[in-house]
C-alpha cells in the first residue's frame, strides 16, 4: 500500500496537535511564563 506525503503529514500534525493539547491542559500557566522570559533577555 503506498501512503501519500498529505496522510503522512497530517498524522504527525494530529499527533503533535494532540501532544501540545495534552500539555497546555497541564501545564498552561507554566507554557506562557517560560515564553514570556524567553522574549525578556531581547530587551
């Protein structure tokens, strides 16, 4: 069976969609703060 690049493509979106679902569930608070100082060492 040949699987196209699209189905392939969209398996591993769906599976990192569900991935960063998971964690924003989790952790959402945390997920904002780190990207918050990441930003604060530009200034």
């Amino acid at each position: 069976m040949m699987i196209s690049a699209l189905e392939i493509g969209f398996g591993l979106s769906a599976t990192l969609m569900a991935l960063v679902f998971a964690l924003s569930l989790q952790r959402p608070k945390r997920v904002r703060v780190r990207a918050r100082r990441d930003n604060a060492p530009r200034d």
